[in-house]
C-alpha cells in the first residue's frame, strides 16, 4: 500500500473542510441567516439585496457541493481557482460592510469588520492550495512538464 503524502493529505484535509463550510455557507444564505448576509451586500449594488444572498448562497452550496466531490486533476485544479474567483468576486461586500457601518455577524465594530477583511485573502490563498490550481494549471501550461 502506497503512503500518502503529507501535502496531499493537507490538500484533501483543506478542500473538505472549505467544501463543507460553502455548503453550510450557502445553506445558511437561504435559510436563518438570511438578514445577516443582506449586510454584506453594498448598498450601491444594483440588485435587491436578498435576491443577492440567496443567488450567492446558491453558488456557495454549488461550489462546496462540488469541492466535497471532484477529487481529480485538472477539474479539481479549475473548481479551485472557480472558487478563489469566487472569493474575490465577494470581497467588495465585505469593503462595503466596513465602509458603510453595517452590522452583521456580530461585526458591530470597525475594528471587527477591519479584521474580518484581512481574512478574505486566506480564503482565496486556502482555495487555491487546497485543489493544487496553481500548481496543476501552470504544469499543463507547461510542454515540458509531459512525459
């Protein structure tokens, strides 16, 4: 029996567990959290702010449903950048969260809200190694790299 390498067994531990907390994320969106969320979306946004959360809730559960499943390379390595995408993709709601004052989370301070933006990149850095996008998108990219 073939040992399994510490790297992928951190992989597979990070991409579990980012996969699970999307897909409670995400359920949570749609159900008891739903006001909470609305606080995270900026006010200069052209859409109705729970149409938002529960289309962002949606992608969510999609996105952790997917990392909890797809295990092989390169789709695996396409999911993560997907969701690293994602990530930046929310992050003006966050600003506008800080920005704006708004409370939600229990985030009812500027130094709260401060501190939770400094988080957003862990979450696009953990996608990332989590799946190997990096690594396994620039291997492709590379002719040298086929055996």
């Amino acid at each position: 029996m073939a040992s399994l390498k510490p790297a992928r067994v951190s992989r597979a531990v990070g991409q579990v567990a980012l996969g699970t907390a999307l897909a409670f994320a995400g359920t949570m969106h749609l159900t008891g959290a739903r006001e909470e969320f609305q606080a995270q979306v900026p006010s200069w946004f052209p859409a109705d702010p729970d149409v938002v959360v529960l289309a962002s809730g949606v992608v969510e559960i999609g996105l952790g449903v997917a990392l909890l499943t797809l295990w092989k390379q390169p789709a695996r390595a396409w999911l993560g950048a997907t969701t690293a995408a994602f990530f930046v993709a929310i992050f003006p709601g966050n600003v506008a969260q800080f920005v704006e004052g708004k409370d939600g989370f229990g985030l009812d301070t500027d130094q709260a809200r401060l501190v939770r933006l400094l988080f957003q990149p862990f979450l696009v850095v953990g996608a990332l190694a989590a799946t190997d996008a990096v690594g396994t998108l620039r291997r492709r990219r590379d002719p040298a790299s086929i055996h």
